[in-house]
C-alpha cells in the first residue's frame, strides 16, 4: 500500500509538471534553412517568476530568432508563451532536447521532439549552370532612403542659398544704383529710411546710424572731407574750414542743428539714450535742411566746354564699365543658375536611378548606341545566313589564316564581321563548301572555332555546350562562356562572354561568333535579338 502511494504521488507531480509546462513545434519536417517555430507554454499565478532559457542552440539546431514572451491573462492566472526560431542547414533527422525552465527557481523541462530535414530537390537537366560571380559587397540594410533624404537637402540649400541671394540683392539694390549727384542720392536714401519705420519699431540705435551715415556720405562725397572716418567734433571743425575755403555761405545755425543730431545719435548709440517721439522727427527734419543747405552752399564751378567735354567722356566710360559690370553679373548668375539646375537633376536622377544610368544616358555607352541605333536585316554567304544585326556586316579575307592543307578541301569561304575581339561587340557570320560531300562533327567544328579565338589571345576559356533550333526547325550546336582577353599595353585583364552556333548542311557549314564585354547588359539585348532573327537556308528545300 506504501509502494502503492508513492507510486500514485510520483505520477501525480509528473502529471503536474506536465501539464506546467506544455512543448509544440509547428512543424516536423521542412526543407534546409527553412524555421521551426518551437513554442513552450505555461500557466502560472500573478505572482509567479518564470525563467525561459537563452541559449543559442538547441541540440543541433540553431535559434535564429527568439520571440518575446507573450503574456495571456486568464482567471487571475497568467499564460505565458515563449518560442524560438530554429533552423539546420544540414539534412537528416534530429532531436530537439528537452530544456530547462525555471518556475519560481523550480526546473520543469520540456519534452523532446524529432524534427527531419530535407533537401531542397534541383533538376540538373532542366536548370542551366552559370559561372560563379564575383564578390559583391554585402548591403549594409541601410536602404535607399538616404538618397533621397541628400536630394531634398541638397534642393532645400539650393533654395536658400537663392533666397538668401534676392533678399541681399533687394537690401543693396538702392546702393548699387548710380546717382547723377550726392543730394539726390542722400534724398533717396532718406526717404528710404523713413519707409523702414525703424524708430517706430524701436529700432531707435539703428535708425540714428543710418540717419548720420547718410549724411556724413554725402558731406564726404560733396564736400570732399573724410566725414565717415571722423567724430563728431572733427566732422563740424572739417566742415567749418571746408566752407571757408570753398567760400560757402553757411549760418550758425546750419553747424548747431547738424552738431545737435549727431550728439543726439552719439548718445543713442553708446549712451543707450532713447530720445522722444518728436525729437526723433525733429532730427530727420534738421538732418535734411542741412544737407539741403549744404549743397546750396556748395559754389558752381563754370568749366569750359573742354572740361565739360573731358567730364562727359569720363561719365560716360564711367557709364559703360557700370554697364559692363552688370552683364557680366547677370551672365554670371545665369551660369551658376543652369549649373545649379544640372546639378541637381543630376544628382537626382543618380540617387533615384543611379550612377550608371545616368552615365549610360548622358556621358553615352558604345553598346547602348548599338542596341538603340538603325537595325540591318541582310543576306550573308552560301548557304544563306540570313541575320538581324545593329550595324551591316563587312567581307573579311579569312582564308590566309587556315593552313594550305584545310583550305585543299574547301570549295567556298566567305566570312563577314563587325569589331573585332579587343571591341565592346564583335560579330561574325561565315559559311563555307566543301569539295566533297562529309558527314560532319558540330562538337569538333566548335573546338576549332574556340581554337581559333585563343589563337586571336583567349585564355582562361570557360565552354558550355547546348542544342540550338532555328525558327525553321534547322539543328545546330551553341556553345558560350567566358574568356579572358590580356591587353598588352596595359597589361590588363578583361572578362569576355562570347556565343558561337554553328548548323551542319549537306557539305556546307554555318557559323556565327558572338562577343563582348561580360555584364555588358545592352550588349546582352544585342546579342539576344541578333540569335533570336538567325534565318537559314534550307539546302535540301
């Protein structure tokens, strides 16, 4: 009855960490690489900790992802649901072991489970082997938001560069226009300034520097005193010599309202003084009448009609280097304009398309030229070739490169061709009779032609061979890969990809070579639809 109970507890706690800690896997059998989805799920009170294991293998396989816990509130219990993302990249049957988990410091494992494997099933006869590529460097993830992000950045500088040009433009447009006298420039700059209404905005220290800067310009321009190197003191004692010596009729109070103005700007300026409303206007009134007065006093100096004549010439010149200056100003910025709008079109087709493109489309690309250029559809040899191609096909002499002993058993050779093997794309057509009527080897015919192009300095040669049919129904053989093509003046290295189809008809051979650059992708277009308009003549029809 003892052995009986334990029996019983042992089963009961069993049952109970059972039912715990619960194992599922989504799937028993998938493909190499593929995931298994294993997910271990408990029930446990509010209060309760659970410790899910963080390993990074299971067994043989490996976790590539581990979800977050999924938290399931159920009758104040919680449901918690922990998976893992496996995988094996070997195929066979495995065992995923049992794990540890950990309720309120109290181990449970889990159950085990067989997983199988498979391989991924490849049909050899129907898929086509390629050559291995080269290394590509690895995409950092970062996408290509990035391109865009540059594009309206470098549109967004481009606009406030130009904004900021205009509004410079307009604050200097009043000085860089050319004034006949310095009295109607100061007068339009005063009018200016009180359009500004700084003084009503509280620009008082602003609208006092200009006030006196326009006047101390037109003194030292009319005048011809330093007026904006001197201060206030030296300004009127200059003023008051000038005026002697030049015998301007000049009041008291002309020299005490212009010293009032601009011991009041002294003041608002380094004293931080805020004069009234009125005072403000009072100012610019004292400010005009003395200029006014000034250049009233100024003497007229009557020049003969030669100095008048010299002065006229002289403004005129002065006229047209003005004149000069703006043109070239204005061709200048057209030109930075339309190299701004270059740039960035550029720039924005290269971030949306990208570099080559915008190479291929506007620097231009030999093949690409070829590819979009006039198409000929011409007859070539005997028996008739007859072929699509972008460019007509030239006679070439052929027969002096075959021994004397081949040439002995060929009745008619004609070849014709387009580049050659050191070009971006070369073609050529040739058809030949023998004397005598001979069963012949197409895969032997095809070593010779390969032959032949290492003679021309192929090296490295990569040959695969495949059937080929016409549209007609005429059998032939291709053969294509790769081959490598050493220039000797540079003693560089470049990868070429060439097609060769050669068709076998009652004493008669046809053959058409093909090559260019490999990962030329319009020489490819080219090549594609020169195979695909091959014609032949049927010699037994």
């Amino acid at each position: 009855m003892k052995k009986l109970l334990l029996y019983f507890l042992f089963t009961t706690a069993v049952f109970a960490q059972q039912k715990q800690l619960i194992t599922s896997i989504d799937t028993t059998k998938n493909k190499i690489g593929a995931e298994f989805k294993l997910t271990l799920k408990t029930n446990v009170d509010t209060l309760s900790k659970v410790v899910f294991p963080n390993v990074k293998n299971f067994g043989p396989l490996e976790v590539i992802y581990s979800y977050p816990i999924d938290t399931i509130l159920k009758n104040d219990r919680y449901e918690l649901v922990k998976k893992y993302g496996l995988t094996q990249f070997d195929s066979g049957k495995y065992t995923i072991p049992s794990v540890k988990i950990l309720i309120n410091n109290k181990p449970y494992l889990s159950d085990s489970i067989q997983v199988e494997v498979a391989n991924v099933q490849v049909d050899t006869l129907k898929q086509k082997m390629f050559d291995i590529k080269d290394i590509v460097p690895a995409n950092e993830g970062i996408g290509d938001w990035w391109k865009y992000v540059l594009v309206l950045l470098l549109i967004a500088g481009i606009g406030a560069l130009i904004y900021w040009y205009i509004k410079k433009r307009q604050q200097n447009k009043i000085e860089e226009e050319i004034y006949k006298t310095p009295i109607e420039k100061a007068t339009s700059l005063l009018d200016t300034l009180e359009k500004k209404e700084l003084w009503q905005q509280g620009e008082i220290k602003a609208y006092y520097s200009e006030l006196t800067d326009i006047v101390r310009n037109y003194i030292e321009e009319a005048i011809e005193i330093p007026a904006m190197e001197s201060t206030t003191s030296e300004l009127i004692e200059g003023l008051q010599m000038a005026s002697k010596k030049k015998r301007m009729k000049l009041s008291k109070e002309t020299f005490d309202n212009l010293l009032t103005v601009l011991k009041q700007a002294d003041l608002v300026k380094f004293a931080k003084s805020k004069p009234m409303d009125f005072e403000i206007t009072e100012d610019r009134r004292k400010i005009e009448r003395a200029i006014v007065t000034l250049d009233k006093a100024i003497p007229v100096v009557v020049e003969n009609n030669d100095e008048m004549l010299l002065n006229e010439m002289q403004r005129q010149e002065q006229l047209k280097r003005e004149l000069r200056k703006q043109r070239q100003k204005r061709i200048l910025i057209t030109s930075v304009a339309v190299f701004l709008l270059l740039f960035i079109t550029t720039t924005y087709f290269v971030a949306t398309k990208g570099f080559t493109y915008v190479k291929d489309n506007i620097i231009g690309h030999p093949s690409k030229e070829l590819l979009e250029g006039e198409w000929i559809k011409s007859e070539y040899g005997s028996p008739i070739v007859r072929v699509e191609t972008p460019q007509v096909l030239k006679r070439v002499d052929l027969t002096k490169t075959l021994p004397k002993d081949g040439m002995a058993l060929i009745k008619d050779m004609q070849s014709f061709a387009y580049g050659s093997l050191i070009d971006n794309f070369y073609i050529m057509v040739s058809t030949l009779y023998f004397k005598q009527e001979t069963q012949i080897d197409l895969s032997k015919s095809l070593d010779g032609a390969l032959q032949t192009m290492e003679a021309q300095g192929a090296q490295n040669m990569i040959v695969k061979q495949e059937d080929f049919e016409t549209k007609e129904g005429i059998k032939g053989m291709k053969g294509f890969g790769t081959f490598s093509q050493i220039d000797g003046k540079n003693q560089s290295s470049t990868k070429l990809y060439y097609e060769v189809l050669i068709f076998s008809q009652e004493g008669g051979l046809q053959q058409i070579i093909i090559v260019h650059e490999e990962g030329d992708q319009y020489a490819n277009q080219i090549s594609e639809r020169i195979l695909s308009s091959v014609e032949l003549q049927n010699t037994k029809q």
